[in-house]
C-alpha cells in the first residue's frame, strides 16, 4: 500500500496528464487520492511543494535510468534508443507530468527537464567520446519517444520491436562513423 504522500503525487501526475495544469486543482487532487484537503495541505503546504516534489521524483527516476543506459551492456547509445518508446512507467508518467508544466512556462518544471536532458547527453557523450555524435544518438531516440508519448493514441507511434532493431542498425552506423578525437 503506497503511502498517502505517494498517492497524492500520483493523483497530481495523473490530473496533469490528463487534464493539465488547471485542472490539477488541490481540491481536485486531495480528491483523487481519497485525502482529505488537510491531509494533501499535511504533505504539500502549496501547489509549488506538489511541483517540487514531482521534480524531485523526475530527478530520481532519471538518474536511476542514467546509471543503467552508462552500464548497458550493448552501450548507452543503443539503451537509449531502445528504451526511447512510452510504456507509461514510472518514468514516462513523471516525464510526461513534467512536460505538461513545462509546455505552461513553469519555471521548476523547465529547469528539471534541461537537467535531466543535459544529463542523459552527457552520458551519451562520455561513452561516444563525441558531443556531435552524442546529439545525434540523443535526438534520434527523443524523436521516437515524442512520436510515441504524443501520438500513440492516434494510430501513429507504435514502433514495433522490428522498427527499433532497424534503428538500432542507424546507431551503429552514427556510432561507427563518429569522428575521432
């Protein structure tokens, strides 16, 4: 059983994902997690401690999926194509979230989001030993993560596991002919 400051975190990423930053109400939220609004106030005196606390949760699942893309036996650039597909994971769920505040200007919401980004190129690039090659690798899977995270529902989106191993060929060939240093 998750605790009651979980499950008003989850009830927060839920409304922002569904129904966006003006629905995520704190009335609205208490709700969903079937807290009182004292309870909700109890855990997060303010929306921004709500907006606070989801970063945080980003920040963390983020670099639990850094460590394993830096230790992935194939390599980082391949993890990160592989795994760049929406499989509403926790992960996804809090990148998602974030975005939806971010897409409003929220200043907490951008700045975690260009952390976590600039992290995960990082990463790339000290396993690629290139900046250029790093981007490449990088833009290739946040396209097949924004094709998948935003039009999936419409039809489009849906890469099969066939899709991702030609893809997997495009990175080896990035890789493989990236410049030395």
């Amino acid at each position: 059983m998750s605790s009651s400051r979980e499950r008003i975190l989850d009830s927060f990423e839920d409304a922002l994902i569904r129904d966006g930053e003006r629905a995520a109400t704190m009335e609205a939220v208490a709700a969903a997690a079937d807290v009182s609004k004292g309870g909700l106030l109890y855990h997060f005196p303010s929306k921004e401690a709500l907006v606070d606390a989801l970063a945080e949760r980003l920040r963390g699942l983020a670099e639990r999926d850094r460590e394993i893309m830096v230790s992935a036996p194939d390599g980082a650039a391949r993890y990160y194509v592989r795994t760049s597909v929406f499989e509403d994971s926790a992960l996804d769920r809090a990148l998602v979230s974030m975005a939806r505040l971010a897409q409003q200007g929220h200043p907490t919401a951008k700045a975690s989001l260009a952390e976590i980004q600039e992290r995960w190129l990082d990463a790339l690039e000290s396993q690629l030993g290139d900046r250029t090659t790093a981007r490449a690798v990088k833009l290739l899977g946040d396209g097949l993560y924004y094709d998948a995270a935003f039009f999936a529902s419409a039809g489009t989106g849906r890469t099969s596991a066939d899709d991702i191993e030609e893809l997997l060929g495009v990175v080896d060939l990035i890789v493989a002919g990236r410049p030395l240093r």
